[in-house]
C-alpha cells in the first residue's frame, strides 16, 4: 500500500547524433510551447495528471551524476513548506492517490491520478509538492542514502539482468553525460550537497522548460484551474541540452562484470539513430518485433534460444529505451530520447552456456541484417503490430504519456501512436529491409555479461573456439546441424577488447 | 510466463495481487452490493465449467483468462515442488489440431497479449485481445485445456527454460530470504516451498513426462476451472459460446492429498547469509487462520498490517522517515486458500540496528494487542480500500486480476464482495481482537538475512 510511486532504478544515457532522415529530432531539447495536452475521456472516473519538464540525468554536473534524480525525489518523496512527509501521506491515505516523477536522462515527468470524488483534496497536495518543496536536510539525507542504496545492494547485487543492460549503456555511451544511471553514480550522488539540489531545481523547474498534460473524466474548468496553480512556477529559460560527440563503434568490445558466484546474464547493441516520427522507425520496429518483441513468445530470438532449445527464460530485442524490462510487460511512457539504442537482451543463463547463446544471437543479427524479413514474416508481424499496439497504451494514464512525450518528438498533429498503426499499412517488406540495411549491422557494437567466472569467460571469449552445448534429451538433426554453425559462429573479440571490472567497482563514479 | 512469486520485501495492495479468498463461512450471510459497477453475470455449465462474465466500455479490448483452481499448494507429494508452474509452461506446447507452432501464429496475427503465472493456489492463463477474435480465441483454449499434447523432448527443453527462471531469482536476497522463510514456518504444508519450487526439484523435472500426463489429468479439469471474460461483450453471447466449445470437456477433478499444518506451538528463529552485498533484511510471520470473508476479525487482520506498519503508521514514522534505521517497511496479511501468514518485512540501513528494529514491530504489536487504534485511521484506511479498488479498474484486463483470486476460490464473486463489505464494517475493536488472536510469539516465524562478508 504506497501512496507514493518510487521510481525504481532506470536505465541510462542517450546521445546527440542527429542524423535522422525524415524530420530531424530536436537538436536541443527546448522547452516545448505551453499548450497543454488534453486526453479527455469522459467515461474514465479518475483524472490523471503530468507535468514533464525538459531536464534530466543529461544535465547532471560532472561528479554530481544523481543530480537530477535527488532533486525529483525531493519534490515526490519529502516534504513541503507547509506539510511534513507524515502529514502528506496522511492526507493522501484516504484518496487512494499518489505522485511521483520519473527521472530520465532528457525529460523529469511529475505523475498523477485521482479519482474525481478526491479531486479537490488531491490537487492542492499535487500542486504544494511541485511548486513549495522544503528540501529538509533530513529528507535529504533519507533519499541520498536509498539512492546509493540503490545502486550499491539492488543493482550491483539483487538483479544480474538489470546490471547487465546498465552496463552494456556505460560501455557505449561512455564519456558522455548520458553514460551514468539516471539515478547516478556512488561517488557522484554522495558528493551532492542539499545546496545543489535546490538551485538545481530553481534553475529547471520552470514554465519555460513545463509541458502539462491532463487525462481522464476532468471538467473544462480544471484546465485553467491547473494552469493558474502552475503559473506561480517562476518564468525561467530553457536550457540548452548538452551537446555530445558519441564515440564511433569500431569492432566488437565488450565488458565483463565479474560477479562471483553468479550466472551469466548478457546483453549487446549500438546507437541508432532513428526516431519516432520518422517512417524509417516504425520501419524498423517491425523488424525489431519480429526478432525479439518483448515478453512476448512472437520473439524470434525467444524461439531460437528459449523455446527451440531451453537455454533460458526469454530473449529480446529493443530500439527504443526500455528501462525495468524485468518488471513490465509493455513500454514505459516518459523515457523520449534523442538517441537511441539498439540492443539485444538475453536473460540469465549458466556461464558455460552464455558464449553459446551470445553467438546464436549474434548470428541470428547477421542472417537478419543480411537476408532481410521475407514477405512472410513481414506481413504476419505487421498484422501482429496493428493490433498488438493497442496494448502499447491500454489506460488513459498511459495514452497520456504518450501524448506528452508526442511534444518531445515535435510530433504535431498526428501522435506517435496513430501514426505508427497508419504506417502499418502502408510500410513494404522492401523498406524494412532497407530500414534493417541502413541501421542496423553485426560488425560493431558493445556486449556487457554479468558472470560469476570473468576470468575464464574472457579466455573463452578471446579463444574465439567452439562453445558447443548439450542437452538432456535428443535433438533434431535439424537443430544439431545448426547449433554445431551456432557453436563455431565468430566471435571476433580480442582479449584486449575484453574489459573485466569488479562488481564492487560498478557505477561506483 | 511469469510467475509471480510474493513479492519480497514489498508486500502487496490489500485486494490486490495474491488474494485467495476462502470459501465463506458456514452460516452463509445475506448478499452484499457487488464492488464491481459493472452487471456481472456467472453461470456454470453441466461438466462444473464456472463462466463469470463482467461487461464493461473498453474500446473493443477484451480479457479472456482461464484459471485453474491448483497452484503450488496442490505440490503435496515428494519431489514434485514447483510442478504447477512447469505446467503452466507446457501449456503452451500445443495440440494435435494446434500444434504450438500453429496456436502461435494464430495468436500473433490477432496480436493478443497472451501470457500466464502460476501463484500458491492458482494457475491462470490470460489473453488481453480484441472482440472480433473473442470466438477464435474460445476455439484455441478450449482446445488446449481438453487435448493438450506434446512429445517428451519438447517437455525437457522446457524444463530448461523453467530453471533458467529459478537462476534469475536466485540473484535476489529478498528471493532468498523468502525461500527459507517459507521453508521454516510451514513444515508439512506444500506452503513451504515456493511456487518456483526446489531446485534439486527443478533440475529432476525432465526425468516427469509421465508425471505430467497424471498432473493434468488431475487437476486440468472443468470443475477445478473458471473461465473470466471481461470487456466489452454480451453475458448472453459469451455463455452460448462457451457451451459451444466448453461442453465436451470432460469432469474428473482429483483433489489433492494436501497435508495439514500442525499448529504452530512456539517461536521458530533462523540466521542466513547472503552471497553478496545487501543491506540486512528482516521477516516476521505470523500464522492466520484460513481467510474468511464475513468474520471481521479475520479480514480485521489485514487492516491491522497496515494500520500498524503502513506509510501512515507511527512504526512507519519512527523507523523510516524519523530515525531513518529503515528503507522499506512493510505488512500484509495472508488471503490464501489454506491458513496462511501476517508477513512484516523490513530492509534495515544499519546491519546493527537489526534487534532494535524487531524491538520497535514487537511494541507496536504490543500496542494494538492493549487497547484498539484511533477510529479515524480505520475510517481513513477503510476508503482508501474502496477508493483503491475503483481507481484499480482501469482495463479489462486490470479487472480480472483484481477479481481472479477471489474467483477461483469460490467459483463466483461473492468472496470479494463479502471482502468488502468486511472491510467497510470493521471496527477498531476488531482490529484489536485480530491482534489478540493472531499477533502471538509462538505463533511467528522470524528470519534475518545478512551478507556473508
């Protein structure tokens, strides 16, 4: 029973390469005009809320990383100038009701919902903690020490998966603003005083920098009602998003967290850089799903690894942010980004077994990126996507999110969703393939394992020898040929390009 | 296919997730208001098939869960822990008319969200689709849950995805903790072991083929199944539709041999260790009485986890917010279908705090066992339930897993009703009595995990 959302620890990073074919994404992130997104549905007794500001983990100091992520934890977890902590939990308890914000790397989004009976009650809390927070030195101190918590117990120690994929992120975007968690790294977040956080938040909690955003059964009157609440949130100016030369990908690299004890746990992708809006992106979507939808058995990648051969639970493929894939089973609103990753996630699995799931990964890439879908699989998977994508945004708080990450990807008119079942229709097996051609490749990219034997693993690897695999029960000779291709496929990573870092070391600056 | 193990450390929504309700008291009361504003309809076929139907606006989206009444709990012979859930995964490898490859693509062009979980007392397969392939869908499940087939190697090349589960959540000290926990407080109840099961278990499931044809033979059955559809659709045409592809399935559910729990007669304590860095973490459990939808101070008892070790407690107050000795603290009371546990969980910061903590949750227990809690805090707590629930129903889908518990218990939605209306009648008194008769120290389980270094 918690009144207050915690955002659990996300993911990282994006970086500016802005190169996008159709309509080039915002090469700053500006704040975006005050016109409010409205998502009336009359039928819906709750009313939800959102207020997205254009700051994030990007704009975290150098050795200040956790910035960002403090500051929104003190608007949604502490108290206000007029209520303490207690006292705001209290007269929440009876609504049923909540706020919270997710901090991401581009955007920090303060969310709501209540049901309308609660309305009045509900928005005078919803307002006093975004526009009057205390920044008590004791609250402060509560939500810096779970932060570090966060990334010192739960990352490095209570989920191998969720490590993996924040380390594959580090390994690629390194050296840019964008490499950190979003929470922030150790050294980073314990060097933040309270000072910081309130010019932080003096500086980008501003109408220049808000886009507001309603949902649900409201009256017309709250717009304006909203509207005058948030109007007391000083003018300010939108900052300039910090400008990033991502460092090219040559070859394959990869990083090995050495965790003893544990299994291994792999993911590996690079930067594409191709966003919502443009045709190219739902183009590739329909390739991406076809390869590894997420949490769903339709994954090609899920069929080769998990169903056919019973290596582990699951196997996906991302070309959008994802962050808490282990927890959910659809997108996340409120991660936009300006770049984005490809990236393939394959879940835990014995350390003698990962070179070989690595490897049939790899090679299921190559036979993609090389042959392209066949007119098949195209269609069946659009067919698929059509429908499949109203689960995308099943609530009107989800539907919301969408809506408002639209401004981020200056998608006027036509929303993301709309356009994106539209483009079903009209997309060609044809241009996926060129989509595929022109994004994706297999030569050059980053591979993160968490593993309980690095050591050994780097050998392996380095060998570039066969990591053939056995069963407990016969297999067709179909699947015997393949796994011995499988087995023997290139790895093509020297040791000097395999980097071991101790799980203690992790995000620790 | 997840398997929602408890949820560690993070206890769940009253009424939401993990609640299994318990057939109603013997002296039956009168019916209450439905909790549900929407018409619900139940009928239940000739072969004991229960079909409830909740109609609601959903834009044409539609849930479609099949649950069958045997989850862990049903686990009762040696050897065979964690065999529901590896069921539920075999479920998904196809007929003779519908081979796996074949219900697949059929369930990928409709682009359904089909997945499945296995809980203590329950397996539900659920389909998140749209009402046009409501009817193709009923051809599909129907099918499967009446002639499922599949050879022995495709069986253990799934068992090998079902360990590669228990290796992800093996990672986790809340998973950890849990595991012993369990295994400590029920010692002949299959409560004892969690729904993923033992891993000598897990590693020894390839050797079962045959098991498994007697496993769904067993339990695979109409009468030990509720067929939910919600969203928007017509109680009428989803009944006529459902003797059309339902009736032919054949009865004969076997219910398990579950051992009964002896009573629990003094205060059982463990210490473990933890492979890796984690803060200390702390279980206290206490054993309930089966749940009972219309006694007060059964369902009072969950009302008193919240009251004493909720965001609003003083616990809460003293620990988190004020001395800052603790992350998370947390508490829930136990809806399962056999009697179960009042969990307390608490993530303590400061490895040496660990005594004083428990010290804190005993006086706070003491409290509640001397004298009732303030009226105001219940009344408060007692609309943020009915609050809670309304605001819960936001898709179809979020309908039927707030009700599927309740559901598979007794076959209708009469449990969650009755929870309800139990919930709005409690008084502090009640509250206070479930303290006195459950909150005992020879009643209680207590596990402390810390890391190893």
């Amino acid at each position: 029973m918690k009144p207050r959302s915690r955002i659990a620890l996300a993911a990282l990073a994006a970086i500016v390469a802005g190169c996008s074919r159709d309509s080039p994404p915002p090469a700053a992130p500006a704040a975006e005009d005050s016109t409010v997104v409205l998502m009336n549905v009359a039928a819906d007794p709750t009313i939800s809320l959102s207020v997205q500001f254009a700051v994030g983990s990007q704009n975290d100091p150098p050795g200040k990383e956790g910035l960002a992520f403090l500051t929104g934890q003190m608007l949604s977890d502490a108290a206000t100038e007029s209520r303490s902590l207690d006292e705001i939990l209290a007269a929440l308890y009876p609504l049923a009701a909540s706020y919270g914000i997710r901090v991401d790397v581009e955007r920090s989004t303060f969310t709501g919902r209540v049901h309308r009976d609660n309305l009045d009650a509900y928005l005078e809390l919803f307002r006093d903690a975004l526009l009057h927070p205390k920044f008590a030195e004791d609250d402060f101190e509560r939500v810096r020490n779970d932060a570090v918590n966060a990334l010192e117990n739960t990352l490095r120690y209570s989920s191998d998966e969720e490590l993996g994929k924040a380390a594959l992120r580090e390994l690629v975007f390194r050296g840019t603003p964008y490499a950190h968690p979003t929470d922030g790294t150790v050294a980073g977040l314990k060097a933040i005083t309270l000072a910081e956080v309130r010019e932080f938040y003096r500086q980008h909690y501003t109408r220049a920098t808000m886009q507001l955003g309603l949902g649900g059964g409201f009256d017309t009157a709250l717009v304006a009602r909203v509207e005058a609440a948030l109007a007391a949130l000083p003018e300010g100016s939108a900052a300039a998003a910090p400008t990033i030369t991502p460092a090219a990908i040559e070859g394959r690299s990869a990083l090995l967290i050495d965790k003893p004890g544990a299994d291994s746990s792999i993911s590996f992708g690079f930067p594409v850089a191709v966003h919502r809006g443009e045709r190219d992106f739902y183009a590739l979507w329909v390739a991406n799903s076809w390869l590894g939808e997420h949490r769903n058995s339709a994954s090609h990648l899920f069929n080769v690894i998990r169903e056919t051969r019973g290596l582990n639970y699951g196997d996906y493929s991302y070309i959008e942010a994802f962050p808490e894939g282990g927890q959910r089973n659809m997108p996340p609103v409120n991660v936009p980004r300006r770049t984005q990753l490809f990236e393939v996630w394959i879940r835990t699995l014995p350390n003698n077994q990962a070179p070989f799931a690595l490897r049939a990964a790899l090679r299921e890439l190559k036979l993609l990126v090389d042959n392209g879908m066949t007119a098949e699989q195209f269609e069946l998977t659009r067919t698929f996507l059509k429908k499949y994508s109203l689960h995308y945004a099943e609530t009107t708080a989800a539907r919301l999110g969408y809506a408002v990450d639209d401004g981020f990807y200056r998608l006027d008119g036509e929303g993301h969703l709309a356009r994106f079942r539209r483009t079903m229709d009209e997309l060609s097996v044809e241009e996926v393939n060129a989509a595929i051609k022109r994004y994706w490749q297999y030569d050059d990219l980053k591979i993160a394992i968490v593993t309980g034997d690095a050591a050994a693993m780097k050998t392996l690897l380095a060998s570039d020898g066969p990591t053939p695999i056995e069963y407990s029960n016969p297999m067709p000779e179909a699947i015997v040929a393949e796994d011995r291709e499988i087995a023997a496929f290139p790895l093509a990573l020297a040791a000097e390009r395999i980097e071991v870092v101790p799980v203690d070391e992790a995000f620790e600056r | 296919m997840t398997t929602p193990a408890k949820p560690l450390l993070c206890l769940v929504l009253l009424a939401s997730a993990w609640l299994v309700a318990a057939p109603l008291s013997s002296q039956e009361p009168a019916a209450v208001t439905p909790i549900i504003p929407y018409p619900t309809e139940t009928r239940t076929l000739a072969n004991g098939l229960t079909v409830i139907v909740v109609p609601m606006p959903s834009d044409g989206l539609v849930a479609y869960w099949t649950i069958v009444r045997t989850g862990s709990r049903d686990e009762y012979e040696p050897g065979r822990s964690g065999f529901a859930h590896f069921f539920e995964h075999m479920m998904f490898r196809g007929t003779q008319r519908y081979p796996s490859e074949v219900y697949q693509r059929i369930l990928t062009t409709m682009g359904a969200d089909a997945n499945a979980f296995t809980t203590d007392d329950l397996t539900a397969y659920h389909i998140g689709l749209g009402v046009a392939d409501l009817e193709r869908v009923m051809e599909l499940e129907s099918d499967r849950f009446q002639n499922l087939s599949y050879a022995e190697g495709a069986f253990q090349t799934e068992a090998g995805a079902v360990y590669g589960e228990y290796r992800k959540s093996r990672s986790e000290p809340d998973f950890a903790l849990y595991e012993r926990l369990m295994g400590t407080a029920f010692e002949r109840h299959p409560y004892g072991h969690t729904t993923l099961g033992y891993e000598n278990d897990i590693a020894a499931m390839p050797k079962l083929y045959e098991y498994s044809k007697q496993f769904f033979r067993r339990y695979y059955r109409p009468d030990n199944a509720v067929v939910l559809v919600v969203g928007d659709v017509t109680p009428a045409n989803i009944f006529t539709l459902v003797e059309k592809h339902y009736a032919g399935w054949r009865p004969g559910y076997e219910a398990p041999q579950i051992p009964v729990e002896p009573e629990q007669t003094a205060e059982r304590r463990f210490d473990m260790t933890f492979d890796g860095q984690t803060l200390p973490l702390l279980w206290v459990s206490y054993k309930l009485p089966v749940y009972d939808a219309a006694d007060r101070v059964r369902v009072a008892a969950d009302l008193f986890a919240d009251l004493a070790f909720g965001e609003t407690s003083e616990a809460y107050r003293r620990l988190v917010l004020d001395e800052q000795v603790v992350e998370d603290l947390d508490a829930s009371a136990s809806y399962n279908r056999d009697p179960g546990l009042l969990d307390i969980t608490a993530r303590i910061k400061d490895p040496a705090k660990v005594d004083y903590v428990l010290g804190v949750i005993d006086a706070t227990i003491k409290q509640f066992r001397d004298a009732p809690p303030d009226a105001k805090r219940l009344a408060d707590l007692q609309k943020r339930l009915r609050y809670g629930f309304l605001m819960g129903l936001q898709t179809p889908d979020a309908v039927a897993s707030r009700v599927a518990y309740f559901v598979a218990r007794n076959g209708n939605l009469s449990g969650l009703d009755r929870t309800y209306a139990t919930y709005a009648a409690v008084t502090p008194e009640d509250v206070h009595a479930a303290a006195e008769q459950y909150l005992r120290v020879e009643r209680r389980t207590v596990g402390v995990l810390r890391p190893r270094q």
